[in-house]
C-alpha cells in the first residue's frame, strides 16, 4: 500500500492553525465564499509579513497562509479581526464548512441561507460535528458543486410551489431520497440532518463522513424520504468569460496548483471581489476585461490547470517526498484532457478523488496508478527519473490518448 500517515482528525484554522516544518498553516474560511477587494489586499500584505509571502487556494476554496511563526500569530490574528475573517471562537470556526457555488447571485438565495446556517451551526444547541464534515449550497441556475466534496446538500428545485416560490433540496451525501421545501426550512432542514449523523455516531466512522452512514442503509428522518429528483449537474465551466446565469459575466482565472504570490493577489483585487472555488480557480464577478497576469492560467487546455499536488516535503513534515518539481515535469508530458494528482503521502489532501493519474510519494521514491485513490496504490517505489518514463510510455499507448 501506499505508505503509512498521521491522519490529524482535524482542519486547521486561524484562531487553531496547525504547526507544520515550515511554520504554522493558518487556513480561513471566508464567510460568503467571497474576499472584498479590501480584504483580499490586507490578506497579502499580512502574506509578506508573516508568511512565506504566497496564500494557497485548497480543494475546500478556503485560503491558507503558510510561515506562520508562533511569536507572529497574536498580530496576525488582530488584522484578520479587523478585515471580518476571524470567527468568534475556535469551535464555530470549525464548525462553520459551508462552500458555495462561486456563481451566486443576489437573487438566488445563497448569501442569506450561507448566513442563517453559519448562525445555526455557531449556536449553543447545534451538534459538534467533525471538523471536515460540510455542507454545499449549489442554489444556481445547475449545480456546478456535484463533484466537490461535502455531507450535506442545498440545492434549487427545478419546480416550484403552487404559490411559484421556488423549492429546494436538502439531502445527505450519497443518498436517493431527501427534503423538498421552502426556503424559510432549509436551514433547519440541514441542521436536522447534522443531528441525525451525530445520533448515529457518524463521528466513529472513517474522517467522519455522512457518505458512510448512507452505505449502511440507516433509515433517514421521514422528512427526507422524499426520492431525489434533481437537476442535471452543469459541465465544469472554462477558464475565462463567464456565462453561467442570466446576465452573469466575469472571468475564470486559475493558480497553478492553487498558489498565488502576494504580488498576484494584490493584482487580481483590481478587478473587484474574489469569489473562491473548490477548483483551485477564482471567479471575478465584476471583472469587464481579461485578467493578463502571465502567473494566472487562462486556457483550459494548460496542463497546469489539470494538475493537483499538495505541498510535499519538505514544508509538510508526513510527506514522504517533494511534489513541486515532479508536478513540472508531468506538466511537459500530460496528454490532452487528462488529469494528475501528486500527493507527499497517501492521504491524499489536494485530491479525496480517483484520478486519471494518481502519484504518492513513498520511501526510496514514487508509486502511481490509473484511476486511483491516494490511498489506495501498491507495488514497488520507482524513482523519480524511471516513474516518468513508465508515464511517458504509459501516454503514449492508445488505449490512454
């Protein structure tokens, strides 16, 4: 198997950052999914004072800040204060994983239900849930979130009530049936879910996930019991011009491997606010003309738009081996259409997801496999000089054009 690792159990955060080799990550959760231009400028000013001087987009579209000194983190903790991205205390900071579509819009109720639940779940009464358990509100025009990781779904309805209010989803990852109301029940519809798993000791199975409890065929509340009849999930959208919704415009933008230098940041908030993404890419809304910093991914056909690599060794101190360079080198040999991940160690943080190409590090070199989980490759380790020749060969076969 693919080596072994320390599964932590937990995120870090701001006010909770976790320590790492090269200093403490500090991750935040913007609260609408979104950065002001503001808030995006003072993020990478505080990159240069205290990080490494990048900020890093996660497979969660959170932000994360690496670099972190301890004798640092009280002052940095203050500015977060200030710009509005620090929660009020640990336990609702890792409670509160809500991720929203990047293509919201005023009229589509995201903004005020990604409210109410975030109150709901920093409440005294609300369950304490896994810190990597989430919820996904996907209330657009098609749901863009399906492949995105998460416990519980909020979704739009393709009909509607008699009075013509739209109606919405709420179900559990994995299942076939759910609940169809109101938007004024949603919240209470989600929470109603996240008690439910904690009653079945969701907590106990593995990274405490509700797609297992599902597996096991538990009987969900009546409420949910209504058979699942959604909208067709909508194709992953282009880099560049946004066409998504009525009147939506902006532009698509990628960070190759999710990372972007202060500098970059800086750049980017000229164009209005960032929406983030679980794709590594961020949405500017307002955005009138094409974003051209020559760091940004523009083109969908870019093998680095294809690739996921976490951060490897030697900042992470599980990773059984660097990823960056290797990541460069399958950049040059990635066929068309075809997608990469390259994790420092079997638990596979960039990616939870099979690949097309799947490569973890391990002891004396690397393991990959087609279609694979990280945690799931075994064999002998190649170096890395051989693992790109068996690529290359592997490429150039026909039945992987």
């Amino acid at each position: 198997m693919s080596g072994s690792f320390d599964i932590k159990g937990w995120c870090p955060g701001a006010l909770r950052p976790m320590l790492a080799a090269d200093g403490y990550v500090v991750r935040l959760r913007p609260k609408d999914g979104q950065l002001s231009s503001r808030q995006g400028l003072a993020l990478a000013d505080l990159a240069r004072r205290y990080g490494t001087g990048a900020l890093t987009l996660t497979s969660r579209a959170n932000i994360q800040l690496r670099g972190i000194e301890a004798i640092d983190h009280p002052a940095l903790l203050l500015a977060l204060e200030v710009e509005g991205l620090l929660d009020e205390s640990v336990r609702v900071e890792s409670q509160r994983n809500i991720l929203l579509s990047p293509f919201w819009q005023a009229n589509d109720a995201t903004q005020p239900l990604c409210v109410a639940l975030g109150n709901a779940l920093g409440d005294t009464g609300a369950p304490l849930l896994p810190s990597k358990f989430g919820f996904v509100l996907d209330l657009g025009d098609a749901p863009y979130l399906r492949a995105a990781s998460g416990d519980v779904r909020v979704e739009r309805a393709h009909t509607q009530s008699p009075t013509q209010e739209p109606l919405f989803w709420v179900y559990p990852e994995g299942a076939t049936t759910g609940w169809l109301g109101h938007q004024s029940l949603v919240v209470k519809a989600a929470m109603d879910l996240a008690h439910w798993f904690v009653r079945h000791n969701g907590f106990e199975n593995p990274r405490g996930r509700m797609r297992v409890l599902i597996e096991r065929a538990l009987p969900l509340p009546d409420a949910f019991q209504t058979p699942l009849d959604l909208m067709p999930p909508a194709p992953q959208a282009p880099l560049g011009a946004v066409q998504v919704g009525l009147g939506q415009g902006g532009f698509l933008v990628g960070l190759r491997f999710g990372q972007m230098s202060a500098d970059l940041c800086s750049y980017l908030c000229g164009f209005g606010p960032l929406h983030m993404t679980p794709w590594r890419q961020i949405y500017l809304p307002q955005a009138k003309v094409q974003p051209t910093h020559p760091a940004l991914l523009t083109d969908a056909n870019d093998p680095y738009s294809r690739i996921d690599i976490c951060t490897g060794a030697p900042a992470c101190t599980q990773a059984l081996g660097e990823t960056l360079s290797l990541a460069h080198e399958v950049a040059k040999i990635l066929p068309k259409g075809r997608f990469a991940h390259l994790s420092g160690c079997a638990k596979g943080c960039a990616r939870a997801s099979a690949c097309d190409v799947t490569i973890v590090a391990q002891k004396g070199g690397f393991l990959w496999g087609r279609n694979a989980q990280a945690g799931n490759l075994f064999g002998p380790a190649l170096s890395q000089e051989y693992l790109l020749e068996d690529l290359q060969s592997a490429f150039e076969r026909p039945d992987h054009a």
